[in-house]
C-alpha cells in the first residue's frame, strides 16, 4: 500500500521543533512493507491543508495526517479535511460529554475551546486517544483512507500501533510480512554491494536502513498468507545471513544493549564500564533494559586522566607513554574496570570526540573489551559532530563487546 504522511504544524516549518513524528511513522510504514514515496510538512493554514490532503490522495491509497487536532485556532487539521473532502463538519455529543467528563475528573473547568476535539468531518470516526484530550479521526473517502493523529508523540505513537496500522494491514487484500536484519560492522554501501543481486527481486523485496552505525537490511514479502510470506522470507534471510555473516547480530526489534546482556547471562559473566569521551552513554544503554541489573555491575565516568590512575588503576607510564587516548590505556582501562567492580568482563572508551583535538584528530575513539579470554583494543575513527561521534563510539562499543564475548574478535 502506499502512503502519504503529512505533517501540520507552523514550527515544523520554522525549525522551532524537530519533525519526528514524520520519521517515527515512516519507520513503521516501512517495517510493515508499506511504500511511502512523499512526505510533506505544511503550516497552520486551512487553504495549504486542504491542497496538501488532496494532493495525497491523489498518489497514495491512505494519507497519515500528524498535528493540528488540538483546541486552539490554529488546530486547522480537520478543517482541512472537511475542505479537501467537500464534507460538513459535525459535533458529536457523545464525544463532546465525554471531554466535560475528562475535565471534571480533574477537578477542571472545560474551556468552551475544547469542545473543537468534539468535531470530525461527516462520515469520519473518532479513534480513541487514552494519553490525551485529542481523538484521533479516520476517514474512508472513495477507495482512499484518512488519518488524523494528535501531535503530541506519546499520543501519536499509540493511536498509530493501534488503530492505524491495523486498518491498512486489513486494506492489502493479502498479507505483507517484513523481517529486519541487523548488521554492524560494515557501511551500507558494502552491505548493499554484498546483497547487490538480491536487490533486484521485488517480492520479496530487500531495502536498506542506516541508523547509528548500525544498517539494518528489510525484507518485505507480500502473500496470500503469513506462512506463504514467511516461506517467501526464509531463503533470502539466509542468504543475507550467509554473506553478511558476523556482522549480522538480531532480527526485527532486537537491540545490541539487550543482545549484550543476553549473552554474558548465558556465561554467568558479570560487566564493568570504563568510560571517559563518552560520557556515561553505554551504561545509560546497557541500564535502559530491564534486569541488566543481573549482570552489569557498575562503572565509572574517569574523565580526568589522574582519574583514570585513581579509580581505574591505569598505570601512569602507560598514560604517558602510550597517550590517554590510545589502545594501551583503552585495554588498562577495561582491565581496570572489571578488576574494580567485580566483573569478569571489562568495556572502556576513550578518545577525542572533538571539535577540538585531544592528542589525536577529532573523531579517533579508542574501545577496549577485557574477557576472562583475554584483551583487546580497536581504533575507530567517526565522521560527524561531536554527538555523533559519541553516539557511534557508544554502539561501536557495545558490538564490540558483544564480538569479544562471543570470541570472534580473537
């Protein structure tokens, strides 16, 4: 099916907020195998909403409409609609009480305002919204669908897992079935010219997902059936797996954070961090999935180099001879996190995130694993700002980890 997203908003347009509700919805139009060939991003302003759902109706089977249902009067989304469709507005009561209900259970007065998230256009359904004031709206017009979600992320997220993306799996007439296959260790480039001949196939099809240094390779089946399409998968995912090999390390929404822990559960093996150019940012992966408390034991943020002696143990010789940022002082580092807080495995990072040079070019980062197997040190060096430097360093680190776990780095 292929689908249109349109988001509303004046400040999208001004750059005072990021569009990420655009992002979050193509992401999952894709892993559900959907096409999205445009997105648009429109201000408050009836006649351009208006323009924007018509012309997306006129390429796409279903426009996704994010922002513009709130109160105020430059909530114009379903004005919009109602213009683009030629349809009336209606007040619904029923949703209208339901709103002078929400606000007295708040101990609230209801501004007389609200009673705008009450309207939809003639023939439209309202999709419940349990994270705010704001229903969501769908509209069948023609052969076409319309969605209206709120803006608000939270809100947005839940009505498009539940009520959105149902309908359309519904509309296919069939069923499209994709499988994600996470990869690291390569650019998407390499990864692309690996599968190159597998590309050409249009079902099941093979996309290609570059986030954080991680490429994520989508293979998308459309069938009569879910078992037909998960056949139709089977022999191209190992295909995939064969060529691409270690770099391949989960499936679908599997994370490397979770992997990680998974692996050194299965080894009774505890984890230490020792981080310094990045901040704090791999525990604050590791911790992000629940009972990592079973194995990661804690960690240290040295970012002083007398800190790295103190806490860590890093000989001072080391430090002086090698650099505090080189693979010498990343492996002490490692060694001396696991010796300090009780763990068999060690992860350490240090390394000049820039703008500035911190003995080496900005962009160099230094990541040491210490496993009961031994210790290695790897030099990267990543393009990109600071934040981006740091964010890579920190995935960098946890595959890294995961491959000295697993021994395929020795």
């Amino acid at each position: 099916m292929i689908v249109e997203v349109l988001a509303v908003g004046t400040e999208l347009l001004i750059g005072q907020i990021v569009n990420g509700n655009a992002a979050t919805i193509g992401r999952r139009l894709a892993e559900e195998g959907h096409d999205a060939h445009h997105q648009a991003v429109v201000g408050d302003n009836v006649g351009r909403i208006a323009e924007a759902i018509t012309i997306g109706l006129s390429r796409a089977d279903a426009v996704i409409i994010t922002g513009g249902l709130g109160p105020t009067q430059d909530d114009l989304t379903r004005e919009g609609i109602c213009l683009a469709t030629g349809r009336p507005m209606e007040l619904v009561q029923d949703a209208a009480d339901r709103l002078r209900d929400r606000f007295g259970r708040l101990g609230r007065s209801m501004p007389e305002s609200n009673l705008r998230q009450a309207e939809r256009p003639e023939g439209a359904e309202f999709l419940p919204n349990p994270k705010g004031t704001a229903p969501g709206i769908v509209l069948r017009h023609g052969q076409r669908w319309i969605f209206a979600l709120p803006g608000v992320p939270e809100e947005m997220e839940a009505l498009l897992e539940t009520e959105v993306l149902p309908r359309l799996r519904s509309g296919e007439g069939g069923v499209v079935k994709s499988k994600l296959i996470r990869t690291w260790g390569s650019s998407e480039s390499m990864v692309a010219e690996l599968l190159d001949d597998l590309y050409g196939s249009t079902n099941p099809s093979i996309a290609f997902l570059a986030s954080s240094g991680e490429i994520k390779v989508r293979i998308t089946a459309k069938a009569s059936t879910e078992a037909d399409a998960n056949g139709m998968i089977e022999p191209i995912e190992r295909s995939v797996r064969e060529r691409l090999g270690a770099r391949v390390f989960g499936v679908d929404q599997e994370t490397i954070e979770a992997i990680v822990l998974a692996l050194l559960a299965d080894r009774g093996w505890r984890l230490a961090i020792a981080e310094s150019a990045t901040g704090g940012l791999i525990a604050a992966r590791i911790t992000s999935v629940p009972g990592s408390s079973k194995v990661f034991r804690g960690g240290a943020v040295t970012y002083a180099t007398d800190l790295k002696a103190t806490v860590l143990g890093v000989p001072a010789d080391v430090m002086e001879r090698e650099g505090v940022v080189s693979e010498a002082t990343a492996r002490a580092m490692a060694e001396g996190a696991a010796e300090r807080f009780g763990a068999e495995v060690g992860v350490s990072v240090t390394g000049s995130a820039g703008p500035d040079p911190q003995e080496r070019e900005p962009g160099t980062m230094i990541i040491g694993v210490h496993t009961p197997n031994g210790t290695q040190a790897r030099t990267m060096r990543f393009p990109g700002d600071r934040e981006r430097v740091r964010t890579y360093a920190t995935t960098a680190a946890l595959h890294l980890l995961r491959l000295g776990v697993t021994g395929v780095w020795w």
